[in-house]
C-alpha cells in the first residue's frame, strides 16, 4: 500500500462536498523523525504518528526495531506512517467490495525503489498528506452514484463494470511523484479531508485503548461526524447509492463500522462557540398560502450548521434544514406573518436569529410569462436539430414551453423543466423553422418567440473503421502482458481504440497509441486480447481476431543475481520523430525476460520490451534525447543500467505551422455527451491531425485525424470549453482554434411513485402521519432532494417537507389531530423539479 501512496502526484482537494473543516494547526518538527510532531483539527484535538503500538496503530506502519527509539537517521521508521487513518469496507453487488479511505499520513518521496536505488527511509525526503480514497466494484458503467461518509458526499460516474467500477482518489499535501525534487511543506496538508478526526463511538463496546481513538484490527461505530442528513442524523456511516449497487433491486448499501488509527496527543476542546447569525433573510409570496424563505450560510469552526425556522414569534421552529432555503406552504390567502431564522451547531449553540416578514398572495394569476428569448436551432445529425432557449419568468412560475414547428398552428411538443428540446424527427437535407412561448401554473401562454431555422446536412457518416490488424500479445514478466496491434483503416480516419482483455473492455487509447502495458496479472495466468476501433461519428469497427497469451509462471527460487547490463546501446535518429534504438542480447544465470527503456535519466522506463530493440516514436523535430537500457529475469531482478546514449532527431525542412482550426463548434447531444466540429486547417505540406483540449487542461484529449469529435460521460448540466489545433506531421502545430462551450442537456428528473401512507404512531407525542414513495430511474438528473406535500382533505391546506437524495419515505410532525391528509412528492435537481407524483390514499394524523 506504501508504494501506491507515494507514487500519486499530489492536488489540492477540489471536488470535496464542502461540509468538512480544514485541520486547525500544524506542530514543530520533530528533529529525530523530520516529521510534524502532531496535527490539530477544528475541535483542538492533536493527533501524532500512530508508529510505536503493533497492537492499535496502523497494520505494517510501525517502527522495524521497537526497542530503539525512532529516528530517520537510522532508518529506524516505517516507510509509511499514519497520523489518522479511517478505513471503512462493505459488500456490493455480485461479491465485489466498496472501499474508503481518509487519511493523514507521512512517508518518503521516491521510496518506490526502497532497497534497489537507495535505502529507505532517506532523510531529507519527508512527504505529508492527506487523502480521500473510494474504489467500487461491479456497478452500472456510466450511472451516477452518490457516495456519503462522514466528512462529507460526492457524485462519481462508473466508468466500468468488475473491479474499480470507480476509482477515485484526491489527495492534498506536499509529496510528489519519485524524482521530484526534495523536500516539502508539511502545512499543505491542513488542506485535507480528514477534521475533525473521528473516534470509537464510547456508547458502544467494547472502549477505545487508553490515548487511542480506536485499535486498527478492530471494526468499530464511530461518532463525531459534523455532516447532518436529511433525517437530521449525523453522517457516522459510509453509504452507496445507485442503480444496483448491493445486486438486483438494491440501490442503497450501508455500514457504520469504521478501522480508526489515530495517537492522541492533545484531547479535543470543548466546543461553547456559536455559529455567525444568518443575514440577508428575506421572505417572499410565491403563490397562494406560500411563502419562501432564503438567507446567507452561516460559518462555524465545527463544520456547516442546521437552520431552525419559526414563524410568528413560536418559540417552537416550524422547520429545522441544512441549507438556506425553505418553502413555509398551507398558509391562509392573503395572510401576513413574520420570520425568524438562527443557525444551531451539533453542541447545541445557537445564534442569535435573523427576522423579517410577509403576506401571501391571495390574486388569480391572469398574467402570461414573459416571451423565450434567445432561441437557437443547431443541426447535429442528418436526422437531428437542437432547439435551446433563454429561461422564461412567471409570478408564479413557469410550467413548461411549447414548441411549434413550420408554422403549424399545434405544438410540435411540450417541453417541462429544461430549456432545449431535440428534434429527431427530420429528414436528411431538409430546412425546418421553428418559435417557442413559454406557458405558467395556470395555462397562461406567452407570445412566441422570434422564428429560426435549421438545416440537417445530407448524409452522415455510418461507416464504421476496418478492425484492427496485426494484434500481438507477449508475456513481459510474471504478471504483465504487452499488447500492440496496427492503426485501423476508415473512410474519416479513426479516433480511438478500445481494447478487450477476456471480452470485458480493458482501456481506451487514442488514435495514434497502437501499444498497451498490461500489468498487475496473476502469474501463470492465461489472457485473450481483442481490439476495437472508433471513429469520431461513434461508428464501431468489428473486434480483431484474438489472441491468447500465457504470463511467465511465478518464480520460487533463490534467484538473486541480476542479468549482465545491456551493452554496445546503439541510437539511430532516422526522421524528424522517431529513434530506433539496439542493443547487444544480456546474459543471466537462468534467463533474461526482458529489457527496460529509459529516456533522459527519468527513474521510470518509458517501455518494457522483450528483444533488444525499441522504436521511440512521437518525438520533436531537432530534439536531442538520451536513453539507456537494463534487463531484468523472471525473479524480478534488474541489471544496471547502461551508459546513456544521444540521440537528435532529424531537422525536418519543414518548419512552418498549419493554420488554426477555424469555426469550432460544440454542441450538447443528449445528458453526458459533446459533439465538436470543426472546419479544416491548411498546410504547406499536409496536416497530419487534430488535438483537441478541454477546459484548459494542457494535454489534448483526444487527437483525431477528421474533423469532429464526440466527448462522452461527461457531467449533466456541466459546462466544458474547448479549443482545437492542427498538427502536421512534421509535429509543427498550430494556433488554437476560438473556444466553443457547450454543456450537457439537463433531463428533467421523473415523478416518484407514491407509496403508501401511514397514521403516526399513538405513543408518540407529537401528531404526525407518514409519507413514502419509490424513486423514478433517471438519466441525466441527478436528484438532490425530494419535495413532499401533505394536503389536509377537508380544507385544501398545505404542508411542505423535504427529504434528502437517498430518502424513501418522511414523517410529518405537527398536523392536526383526527384530520384525513394525503401526500404528493416531487423530485428535484437543485434548479429544474419533476412533475408531481400522484397522490397518496388519504390517512388520520394521530
């Protein structure tokens, strides 16, 4: 575990849910480790590296020689220790496993070669970091999953089915990956996910050892987690949700044990501040009976707070949330009352309430919305146009859009929660003219918009590329396979291939990547390779004929003798982009298994290859490189490398760009996917490709060799940018392109469907009845809660609740006792909310 650790290139943490608090204070060196002598989080609790107890620290991260005191000079550390970790482990569907890991730990840069480069630990090249760490095994590739832990949630998309459905990691500190220069700053880490450090929850046996806040080998309940869900519990579990993640039918797994390292060296301070007071409240009359409250976020030091809302001077709170909104429904027509809101942390505290008031609408709404404005019709298929438009605004909100096509005096379609609708049913070549109006709760309908027209190109690309030839595959090692196969042919050129290992689809490379490193294979195994290839319509080629190869058999011997070094390493630069390199055949006393390549002194081979030749490809035109070589055997043991050789590339005579890309467009073609065309750029010579770059990131994400591109699996509602050069084949590129941005259409999410309601209990004290429901199955909405309506038959009076995104059902606290009520619910993605469910039986509030 050590090894992977390190090895990451260490970000700054980004993506977290933002409930969780940032750790508070860093101690001094120790000088006898090089490592922070402790670690605060928010609630003033000091941890130190856990390294001394076998017994409660984490397993393998302790000191080698217990008897002498640890120090770095010695080498008496372990390569790996752990200020906090929490581990957490649960089942999924079809045997697999869902992991977490947030953790705070230290160790040493480079130590991936600990006892064949250098000893280990080597001082000087101290690292600390902290780390958010979810892998998921045997989901639905590409639906959404939310995860929930206790410092937080996030939405991750499965890329793959089997093992690592998801694997995701963010990390925030100060190492680096093997070669980067030493030394780093250890207050890097304050950035990570891991405050406030949570312990064994004291109320569940058996007790946490003495200046422990638990014992590693023991799976325990924990407590102290600041995250309040929409039961008002806090978040003292890890929770997946998702589309059969616990197996057929089951979308929910859950567990509350925890392994928990973690040394105290200060307790936790008591916690008697309150959150600042919210500001900026103000109420407003959305319709008849409602009103709706909204405010700015409190702070505290302990995490994000809960918001109590009373009305009309109660001191009994109407409604206790998490977020700054609420939706105060059932009240009398033309009623005024007033507002008071005050933040309340987990101790109890509570600030001083903001205030203000209200009276609702009692008026018919006679108005219509105002007219889309905005609207754009842009042909993406032959036998495809998308409409898009600007929002509309209502009184009392708008309730959908109509559609009408040439003219016709009927809607083409009614379109609810979004502002873009896909026309699907038009002919190749043909011209079409279309104008939206919006339309409110009470049927009111705006005038049209202002008319435009689109037209779908003649004949789309539909043949897909050749099938790959010239797949080969051979065994580098015991656990290792290198495959490589010839580009595809396609009437546009392909954009990509997809390779299977075992009829389950291994990796996707890009256009020009004809090689792949199979690693991590058992040994001894057998392994069928098959490849794909696409194009930028989506169009798939048929799988190349297999081939089946067979990993070296696992090596049990006392082989450690290493091979002779490569000799006699001879480059030839023999074009503007490529180098071939030779080299004489190494000796050993069992057999040599293969040679690796490394370019300009990099502690990483750039290729593993199994004759003494290696063809280095992609390179620029005048560079100068250095390589050198080393063999290994099947026992894993490595030769020294040889001397390093130069070699310069040929000076191409042509040195002249191709010209930029010009009218890049992007257009969103349904809920995860981002078609870009682009007119071509021209050469002196000819232009070889395209590099396509999203978001500003400097490594192009794709390099075709037409002129479109399709981006899939991206995020619902995202917006991505996007820029586009030319290259030629003298590796001269071009300018970019003007930035083109789209972003992936935003389903409206699907009603509920009401399940059956249910009296209150008799021995509780408070009147109350119980609504639950079945979530819909979505794609493209991502639901963040769910609006749940009580109707009180008799007079029409309505109460509003609201439930998180994994909740099922929700009780309603304070109705009237003996009255029928019935419940509808609603789903909602945070901006568009789905159509209601139908309503429930009625049932008495008792």
């Amino acid at each position: 575990m050590a090894t992977l650790l390190l090895s990451l290139v260490i970000v700054q943490l980004t993506t977290l849910a933002p409930a969780h608090a940032v750790l508070s204070a860093i101690g001094p060196i120790d000088p006898s480790t090089g490592f922070p002598a402790w670690y605060e989080d928010a609630t003033g609790l000091r941890l130190r590296p856990c390294i001394t107890s076998t017994t409660n620290c984490f397993t393998g991260a302790t000191v080698p020689n217990a008897s002498l005191p640890p120090s770095v000079s010695t080498g008496n550390l372990p390569t790996e220790s752990f200020y906090y970790a929490a581990n957490a482990n649960m089942p999924t569907a079809g045997g697999g496993n869902a992991f977490l890991q947030v953790s705070l730990s230290g160790g040493f840069v480079g130590h991936v070669d600990c006892g064949t480069v250098s000893a280990c630990p080597e001082p000087g090249k101290q690292a600390v970091f902290g780390r958010l760490r979810l892998r998921i095994d045997n989901l639905v590739p590409g639906q959404l999953y939310t995860v929930a832990y206790p410092w937080g949630s996030t939405r991750l998309r499965a890329t793959a089915s089997g093992l690592r459905s998801i694997d995701y990691t963010v990390d925030a500190g100060c190492a680096a990956s093997p070669g980067a220069p030493a030394g780093c700053n250890p207050a890097l880490a304050l950035g990570g996910p891991a405050s406030p450090f949570l312990g064994w929850d004291p109320a569940v046996a058996p007790a946490a050892p003495a200046g422990f806040l638990g014992s590693w080998p023991v799976r325990h309940a924990i407590t102290g987690s600041r995250i309040v869900d929409a039961d008002n519990q806090p978040g003292n579990y890890f929770r997946v949700t998702g589309p059969d993640v616990g197996g057929a039918g089951v979308d929910t797994i859950s567990t509350n044990l925890f392994q928990i390292n973690g040394q105290v060296e200060r307790p936790a301070l008591a916690d008697s501040v309150a959150p600042s007071a919210p500001v900026n409240l103000v109420a407003t009359a959305t319709g008849t009976g409602t009103v709706r409250l909204s405010w700015d976020s409190s702070t505290d030091a302990y995490g994000g707070p809960a918001y109590r809302v009373f009305r009309d001077g109660s001191a009994t709170p109407v409604a206790t949330v998490t977020s700054p909104t609420y939706v105060d429904s059932g009240l009398a027509a033309g009623s005024a009352h007033s507002y008071a809101v005050d933040a309340v942390d987990q101790a109890g505290n509570a600030s001083s309430p903001a205030v203000t008031g209200a009276t609702t609408a009692a008026t018919q709404d006679v108005s219509p919305p105002s007219t889309p404005t905005g609207l754009a019709a842009v042909p993406v298929a032959p036998t495809r146009i998308d409409l898009s438009w600007g929002q509309s605004a209502d009184t009392f909100g708008v309730s959908g859009y109509r559609v009408y096509r040439d003219g016709q005096p009927s809607p083409l379609t009614f379109v609810e929660g979004a502002t873009g609708f896909s026309d699907t049913n038009v002919a190749p070549g043909s011209t079409h003219s279309y104008r939206v109006s919006a339309v409110d709760f009470a049927a009111n309908e705006s005038a049209g918009s202002v008319p435009v027209s689109g037209s779908t190109a003649g004949v789309p690309d539909g043949t897909a590329p050749e099938a790959p030839t010239g797949l080969a595959a051979a065994a580098t090692g015991v656990n290792s396979v290198l495959v490589t196969w010839n580009a595809a042919a396609d009437n546009v050129g392909p954009t990509g291939y997809r390779l299977f290992r075992d009829d389950v689809l291994l990796a996707t490379t890009g256009s020009t990547t004809l090689i792949f490193d199979d690693t991590g294979l058992a040994a001894g195994s057998s392994h069928a390779y098959s490849v794909q290839a696409l194009d930028g319509a989506g169009n798939l080629s048929g799988r190349s004929s297999p081939v089946t190869v067979t990993t070296a058999p696992a090596v049990v011997s006392n082989d450690v003798t290493a091979p002779s070094t490569p000799d006699a390493v001879t480059t030839v630069a023999d074009s503007p982009t490529r180098v071939t390199l030779f080299w004489t055949v190494s000796t050993d006393d069992t057999a040599v298994t293969g040679y690796h390549v490394y370019r300009a002194g990099a502690t990483t081979p750039i290729a593993r290859v199994t004759s003494p030749r290696y063809v280095d490809n992609g390179l620029t035109s005048g560079a100068s490189y250095a390589y050198s070589v080393s063999a290994f055997d099947a026992a894993g043991n490595e030769s020294a490398r040889s001397m390093q050789v130069p070699a310069t590339t040929v000076l191409s005579a042509d040195t002249n760009p191709p010209s930029a890309p010009q009218a890049l467009t992007a257009t969103a073609t349904d809920s995860t996917t981002i078609r870009l065309t682009w007119a071509a750029g021209t050469d002196d010579v000819a232009v070889g490709g395209y590099r396509v770059y999203r978001n500003g990131d400097p490594i192009p994400i794709a390099t075709p060799t037409g002129l479109s591109f399709v981006d899939r699996q991206l995020v619902p509602g995202a917006t991505y940018t996007y820029v586009v050069s030319a290259a030629d084949r003298a590796g001269n590129e071009s300018d970019m392109s003007a930035p083109g941005s789209a972003s992936p259409l935003r389903t409206r999410c699907k009603a509920p469907v009401i399940g059956t309601a249910a009296s209150g209990s008799t021995t509780d004290k408070i009147v109350s009845a119980k609504a639950t429901w079945t979530p819909a199955v979505h794609s493209g909405c991502i639901v963040t809660s769910y609006i749940v309506v009580a109707v009180r038959v008799s007079s029409g009076a309505r109460k509003t609740g609201q439930a998180g995104p994994t909740a099922t059902s929700l009780v309603f606290p304070g109705l009237v006792s003996g009255q029928q009520y019935a419940f509808v619910v609603q789903a909602t993605d945070g901006v568009n909310t789905s159509v209601s469910s139908s309503r429930s039986q009625p049932v008495i509030a008792r």
